[in-house]
C-alpha cells in the first residue's frame, strides 16, 4: 500500500506551480504517493506558500489547523534552491536540501497517512462578503489585486487601467463563497501578464459574475427602485436581448416591480443583474422620484385617464360648474 502525502502550493504563478510538482516528486522515493490538494483541504502535510502571502490571515489560519509542515518560497535571482529558516527560494538550482528536508520532516509515518481512500475535500475559507471584496477591488489605491478560491488563482485584476487577466486553465470560470483577495506581488503580476490574456475588465467580470450564480450577493427588494449608470457590454447570443432590455429601462430608474411585470422576466434574473451592476459600481439604488420609467402599458392608460379627466374639465366649463 502507498502512502499519501498532501500537498498545496500557493501564491505563485503556473509556470512556478509546475516547475515545483516535477522537482518535488523526484525528491520522493516511489512508495509515495502525492496528492495536489488546494488550502482548503482538511489535512495538508506540507505547504509551500509565496512569503509574501505568509502572513495573511487565511494563510496563519490555515497553518494554525490542518497544516503538519510548511516552507515559505521567495524568489531569488540565482543558487535557488536552499533553505533557511523554513524558507525555500527558487527557482530551484540545487535539489539537496529539499531532498534533504522531506526525507526530515515529510517522510516519516507519523507525518504520512497510509489510507487507499483521500478524504473528500472541504472548505476552510471563512467566507467573505461579495460586497467588501469588490469594495476592496475598486478601491484606487490598491493596484493590482489578485482573487483566489480555495482551488487557487483566478482573475489578477488592475482597475487603474481596467484590465483583468482570468485563469486560462479554467473554463467556464466563476465565483464562489470562498473567493478572498489580496495584493498581487510584481513578481506575480508579471508572470501572470506574460501567460494570460488580457480582457477589458468590465467585460471579463460581467461575464464572470453573470456565472456565478451561488455567489452571495447584495440583495434588494421589489419594492426598490434601481438606476443603472453603465451599460454592460453585451455579449452575444440570446441573454443579450434581456440584458438589453434591462439596461434600457434602468437606464431611466425604475421601480423593480414595474420592470419586472414589464419584460416578463424571473425576479432572479433580475436581481442577479442588479447586483452585478451594484458590484461593478454600473448602478445603485435610488430614491422613487428619480426614477423616470414608466411601462409603457402604464403611460397608455395615464393618457386615457388624462383623456377622461380632459373630457369632463371641458364639459364642466361648458355648463359653468
């Protein structure tokens, strides 16, 4: 029976992350049996974490309940490879002393599991609230900010020049209640630039948002009225007419309720493209007398009523009442 050793990385790039799976596994001795698991993993027996990410609160947090080992990585221009006070830096050069280190610290029974089934994987990022996240995302004087999951690296974002860069190793990308942010290192931000492409960030994080339908978002009533500031790009295909459709009539300000009777939408579509506008600063709230939309079904019967009370105001002249 193999024994299993769990590992997470975090905090650097692909390109980083794959070098390091190869060079770890030839310093293992071929009754191991490696797991890649991501931090949310309920028992990691080592994690390797950029240094400059050591202190965050999800990191101590995680070291703190289900990590037995760790080793901070820092980036080094030549000789990686050495280890000094739990620190690895890297790229590595030189194997020895990692061998050196696993077979210390990683390799001995207690530290390993010998199990032919690896526990399900759960969560352990606190949730965060959507609304401070991207609080913290549009906030100018953070530059570039990084936005990870408990499965790692998604979206580098720079709001300075609106841009974003996705995970190209993720189709469909979405979001989900484990999603945190941090500041992104220039390390990180430039090996991240020169292997994602690169997408306008309003575009990249409609698409992304307009996905992730699990995510908590801030929530309003029908009874509220909406303003929506910025038009989404539209995609293309057949959601583009309902975006449309919504964009134009809260676009004017409107009343929840009255769009939605009006377009025949579901409440959930509606307040999902509420909230993504909310979220990308596209749109807020407002008070009823700024709202200027009026369904249309609603101005024909005003011009009736007007008709009426027209009718009768003549009328009542004309007998001097």
């Amino acid at each position: 029976m193999k024994r299993v050793l769990n590992i997470a990385v975090s905090g650097v790039s692909l390109v980083v992350l794959n070098q390091l799976k190869t060079q770890i596994i030839s310093c293992l001795p071929s009754d191991i049996e490696v797991h890649w698991v991501n931090i949310s993993e309920q028992h990691i027996d080592l994690l390797l974490v950029n240094k400059l990410f050591f202190h965050s609160s999800s990191i101590q947090n995680i070291l703190s309940h289900h990590v037995s080992h760790y080793l901070c990585l820092i980036k080094v221009a030549d000789n990686g490879g050495r280890i000094i006070d739990d620190t690895l830096s890297y790229p590595l050069v030189h194997l020895d002393e990692l061998n050196r280190w696993l077979h210390d610290y990683c390799l001995n029974d207690s530290s390993v599991a010998k199990s032919k089934v690896m526990a399900e994987p759960t969560s352990h990022l606190e949730p965060l609230d959507a609304a401070s996240i991207f609080d913290n995302i549009f906030n100018s004087n953070n530059g570039f900010i990084q936005v990870y999951d408990e499965k790692g690296f998604l979206v580098l974002i720079d709001t300075a020049t609106d841009r974003i860069w996705a995970n190209s190793e993720i189709p469909m990308l979405r979001f989900n209640n484990t999603i945190h942010q941090s500041y992104a290192t220039s390390q990180f931000i430039q090996e991240t630039i020169s292997h994602q492409r690169t997408e306008d960030l309003y575009v990249g994080l409609w698409k992304i948002l307009d996905r992730s339908i699990t995510l908590n978002v801030p929530q309003v009533q029908l009874s509220q009225y909406f303003k929506l500031h910025i038009w989404p790009q539209l995609p293309a295909g057949s959601v583009r007419k309902d975006l449309f459709k919504l964009s134009a009539c809260f676009a004017e300000g409107a009343n929840i309720q009255m769009v939605a009777d009006h377009l025949e939408l579901s409440h959930q579509r509606i307040f999902h493209f509420i909230a993504i506008a909310q979220l990308l600063r596209m749109g807020q709230c407002i008070e009823p007398h700024e709202a200027k939309f009026i369904a249309p079904q609603q101005t024909i019967e005003e011009a009736k009523v007007n008709k009426i009370s027209g009718f009768f105001g003549k009328l009542r002249k004309k007998l001097g009442l």
